[in-house]
C-alpha cells in the first residue's frame, strides 16, 4: 500500500516510494492530478406553475453539492448566448433544492413580446464549479400571464 500527501493542486504529481528496508524507486510515478469537480448538470427544464412561480427542474450533476442559478432575459438566441461565453446571465441565486421555485425574477414584468427568459444553472461541490447546463427557456407566452411571482419559497 501506496499513502501520499493530501494533494490540492490540479497538475502532474511526482510520486517516489520507499520501501521499508529505505530503498527507494528508481523511476518516479507521473500522474496528472484532477479534483472531481462537478459534471455539466443535465436535463434542466423550466416550466410556469400557476401564473405564480417559475419551476426549475430535471437538473442533475452527481457531486454536486449546490447549483447557481443564472437568468437571461432578452431576444439573443441560444446560439447567440452560448458562443459570448454566456456572459450575458445574471447570476440568480443558489440552491440545492431540486425543483426550484423561482419567486422573485427582476426584470419580467417588462418583458415585451419579442423577448424570453432563459436560464442556466452550474453544479459546484468544494474543489470548484462545473460548466453550465443546457438552456432551458420560456417565452413571453408563456410568461404573460404571471401578475406577481411569490411568496418566497421556504421549502423548496
């Protein structure tokens, strides 16, 4: 059996044995190190629930241990949004809640008609943050008849 230090950089890592009789390897081990971060979470979709909340749902990443939610709400195209790096989210929110009510979403009661509201969400566990999901979006439709979201979501 092989015990090494706890190693907390990402990158190639050195590793010399030494035998009980004090006889080391001749040739070190190379290994490249990498942290389990979280996969890209997959399957997000959202829906309206009651002209009263949005539902973020179906998300998934297996060493999650929370997820950030991030908002979009303008006329650019998925295509458009996705090659600027995404730069164009807001940041929402975090949760570790699956579904997630959204109960409070600046900016929707001045959606004109040509506009959508997409969303995005990354997995993030205590070595780092995945890439983002797929896009999950409604339109104004689809949003048109939401007067007021709320009241905030205490349990999920």
């Amino acid at each position: 059996m092989v015990t090494t230090p706890e190693v907390d950089f990402e990158g190639d890592v050195t590793i010399v044995v030494k035998n009980a009789d004090g006889g080391i390897t001749d040739n070190s081990v190379k290994l490249n190190y990498t942290v389990p971060i979280p996969k890209d979470p997959s399957g997000l979709k959202v829906s309206v629930v009651d002209d009263r909340y949005i539902k973020l749902y179906d998300y998934v990443s297996d060493t999650a241990n929370y997820f950030e939610i991030y908002v979009y709400i303008g006329i650019k195209t998925n295509a458009e949004l996705m090659s600027n790096n995404y730069r164009d989210f807001k940041y929402l929110g975090i949760t570790n809640i699956e579904p997630y009510k959204i109960t409070t979403l600046p900016g929707l009661e001045n959606m004109s008609s040509a506009e959508r509201v997409v969303f995005v969400v990354k997995a993030v566990n205590k070595f780092g943050s995945s890439g983002y999901s797929n896009v999950a979006a409604l339109t104004y439709q689809d949003t048109k008849n939401i007067d007021e979201l709320g009241p905030d979501d205490l349990d999920g």
